[in-house]
C-alpha cells in the first residue's frame, strides 16, 4: 500500500531518508524525538513535499509527483483542523465536499457517520460549543468519510487527557478495522502506539532506525527502543 523507494527529502540542515514499505491493512506507530523526521516523513506521503531523489508509490501508483488532493490519503492532525464558522456537520460533510453541495444521500451520509461517533444530537452546533474529546471525534469522522485508503495522523490526540485519548483511539481502531485502513501515526507515546498499531518505525535523525512488530515490545524492547523511551 506504501512503498518509500530510496526516497530523500532535504529542509535546510536536515535531511530524511528513507526505504519502506507498508502492507495494507497494517498499522504502523511512529515513534522518535522532536526533530527526528515524523512530521517530515508523513509529509512526503501525503504529498506536501517532493523527494529530492527516489520515489512514492501508494496503492499501487506512482505518487511521487503526485498532488496531495489526488492521492489515496487523508490525513489528521493535532489540532484537528476544524471550521470554527461552519457547523460540526459541515465540518464532516467537507469529507465528501469541499463546496458543500452535497445531495441528499450525501447528507445522509453525513447524519449517519455522526451518529455512528455518537455525535448526532450535536450536528448543529459549533467546534467552541464542543469538548476537546468531541472535537476530536468531528476531525476523525472528516477522515473516515473521505473514504482514502490510507490515513495519516499527526500526534493528533496529544492534547487530549489519557482517558479521552483512549476513548478516541478505540473509536479509530474500530472504524480502521471495519474499513481495512493503512494507517501511520506519529506519536510520543508508546501506549497509544500500542493501543492502535500493529508495527512500528522508530526515527532516528531522519532515518528509520528500528522496524519490528509492536508484540511484545514493552516486555523486551531492542536496545533502540529501550534508550528513545
């Protein structure tokens, strides 16, 4: 699903270079320091920025010069990037639509996703009428509703307390197995790794420097891993 051929990005002193390749279906934690190349890589996927050398393949294609509106990705960050003009159902229907003329059955469509995250009786009001929890839940329905095959997301529940950053990882673990999703998530915890992802990539100055699976890492971590944490 994602396959980084010998691909290298270059922003002034630092430099990302990376080979990897994600299986469909597979999540994936990405773990490292501030600095270390997480944002920068999920960039490069997403299309915001273009390898200097190697290439991006995504389901398939050759995405490396690919815009971002054409690839199979959606992705969520830390603030959620929410409409604080538009209503929570407005914010998700930009999912589908970005000029929001959207047909009935996709206003259905829309009515029936916030009912799945339990947000229904909420559709009208506004992102500073919500909890930061709920808010959350807007940003990951947008992402589910885009309907991409790929999902990238950037520490987008840091700022959340533990509890409702469990709540929220199991509402996307749930909906990532019912939709198959290939998911990469950047993250400075290993519980929330552990409680979404099945792999993980730990970054090391713009490199990966440890691919294993997440079993069993906390009993016996590599020696990498055992320093980061």
């Amino acid at each position: 699903m994602i396959d980084l051929r010998e691909s290298r990005v270059t922003l002034g002193g630092f430099r990302l270079d990376v080979s990897a390749q994600v299986a469909k279906g597979t999540r994936v934690a990405l773990l490292g320091a501030s600095g270390s190349g997480k944002s920068t890589l999920l960039s490069l996927i997403a299309g915001f920025l273009t390898p200097d050398a190697g290439e991006v393949w995504l389901a398939g294609q050759d995405a490396t010069a690919m815009p971002p509106a054409r690839r199979p990705v959606s992705i969520l960050f830390q603030d959620g990037n929410l409409f604080p003009h538009l209503t929570v159902s407005d914010n998700v229907a930009l999912g589908l639509r970005p000029d929001l003329r959207l047909s009935e059955a996709q206003r259905q469509t829309v009515t029936d996703v916030l009912d799945d995250i339990g947000l229904g009786p909420m559709a009208d009001r506004r992102p500073r009428d919500l909890s930061g929890g709920q808010q959350s839940r807007v940003a990951v329905a947008r992402m589910l509703l885009r309907d991409r095959p790929i999902a990238l997301l950037d520490e987008p529940f840091a700022a959340l307390d533990p509890g409702l950053r469990a709540e929220v990882l199991g509402l996307v673990d749930a909906k990532a197995r019912a939709r198959g999703l290939t998911i990469i998530m950047a993250s400075h915890d290993l519980r929330d790794a552990e409680r979404l992802c099945d792999r993980l990539w730990l970054m090391e100055a713009g490199q990966i420097v440890l691919d294993v699976p997440m079993a069993g890492l906390r009993a016996a971590p590599p020696a990498a891993l055992a320093a980061w944490l």
